[in-house]
C-alpha cells in the first residue's frame, strides 16, 4: 500500500462537476477520496480525514465560517477552493485557518501540487518527519514544543493546538532563533515555491502563530518584523532530544 492510499481526502463542494473532477484526479494519485455538497459532510466527517478541500460559497454556512468554526476543534489541513480569486479573499481565507488556497479555475496538476504541498508540510505524504521536525523538544520563554508529536505547552502549563502549517514555522522560527528571516525564504522553507504563492500568505501565518503564542501583534516580543527584511524569533531556544523509553 502507498502513502497516498493511506491519506483520506474530503472534497466539500456544492457543484457535482468539480467533486467528480477532482475526486477522480485525486483517486488517479492513489488517494482515498470522499465528497460532500455542502458542510453536513464536513461536520461528520472532519475527524476521519486526512485533507479537506473545501469550496467557499456553500449553501447554508460558506466555506469562511466552516473554516474558522473546524479550526476551534480540529487541525486538519483545509485547501480552499473557489471562484473567488482576489487578493482579499485569500488573506481571509488564511485568517480563518486555511492551510493554502486555490481559485477556479484551476488545472488539476495544479491542485495536486498543493495537495502533495500542504500533505508534505504536515508529515502525511513522506511517512516521516522533515529534518525541522526531529524527535526534540524545544523551550523557549517558558514556552514547550514536542517536535514530533506538535504538542505546544504555555508557559502556565496549558495545551495549545497547532495546524500543520503554525506547527511547521514554529519550527522554523526554532531552528533559526534571533536570525532574520525574509519572506522569500520562509516561502522556500514552508513550501518549497511548487506553487504561485504570494507574500502575504507568510505575513497570515506568522499572524496567527503569534495569536497561538500570545504575542501582541502591535508591540510583538517573540516574533518581530523587521521592516523590509522579515521577520526574526527574538528568544533564546534551548533544543533537547527526547529519549526513547
């Protein structure tokens, strides 16, 4: 069996033509494919996927609102897909919690780069971890992230769920500590510029990391912006390696 046939993908969309479309491109990949109109099959079937892609107009609840309610209680990764291909839409896309986003229309090679992409980033598609995500534990300004298990403590002793894409650059920001890191090499280092992403898609994620860590984004401590440059982790990280029992 290979890795992709052991990876469970939802596609949520109201038009049939798309969930055959990309349901077949995806089965053709050796993916395990399920399909839904609308949000009813999200609500029952989030906990038992893999991968969510999911359009943003829906009868009933849009896809922004499905998107934000699945991010306070799940973090699988959702792709959004829809005919709204402006700018703003994605930004907002990406506040709600979504992990990448793709306008229609699209090509399906397209769509499978971003799903091997966001699969990559959350360890599904390889079966093993990235060199950032090694077996360690990393603390910093009291803060404690198991690497390979994404468990993240606050300083008070309190769990805080991370997505695939907040656990990764969290990682990152780990290994890089108090070093200025620019847009265009977070882009390289998170998803390895397969796609046409923009700029922006770093500046929400390192938003809503900093929402996770609880660093004010007027006067921010731990992650700050360095103008025209980037951004650095202004921490000391101390990295140990668990032990096997």
């Amino acid at each position: 069996m290979t890795m992709e046939s052991a990876v469970h993908i939802l596609v949520v969309d109201d038009d049939p033509d798309i969930r055959q479309l990309v349901g077949s491109c995806l089965e053709k990949e050796g993916y395990r494919v399920s399909t839904s109109p609308d949000g009813r099959g999200l609500d029952r079937g989030a906990e038992r996927v893999d991968l969510i892609i999911l359009d943003l107009v829906l009868p009933g609840d849009d896809g922004l609102v499905l998107c934000r309610n699945l991010r306070a209680r799940s973090s699988v990764p959702v792709i959004i897909l829809s005919s709204k291909g402006e700018e703003m839409d994605r930004i907002i896309g990406l506040e709600m919690g979504a992990d990448d986003y793709l306008p229609k229309p699209f090509h399906p090679r397209e769509l499978l780069a971003r799903v091997k992409s966001v699969l990559r980033r959350t360890r599904l598609t390889m079966g093993q971890p990235p060199d950032e995500l090694e077996d360690v534990t990393y603390t910093f300004s009291g803060w404690t992230l198991d690497a390979l298990s994404r468990s993240l403590r606050s300083p008070q002793g309190e769990s805080v769920a991370l997505t695939g894409s907040e656990h990764l650059l969290l990682s990152i920001f780990l290994n890089h500590p108090n070093r200025v890191l620019s847009r265009d090499q977070l882009l390289d280092l998170t998803q390895g510029r397969e796609t046409d992403h923009f700029d922006r898609t770093i500046d929400m994620q390192v938003s809503r990391l900093r929402r996770r860590l609880g660093d004010d984004p007027r006067t921010p401590q731990l992650i700050k912006t360095v103008r025209s440059a980037g951004y650095v982790f202004c921490s000391r990280v101390e990295k140990g390696r668990n032990r096997g029992v």
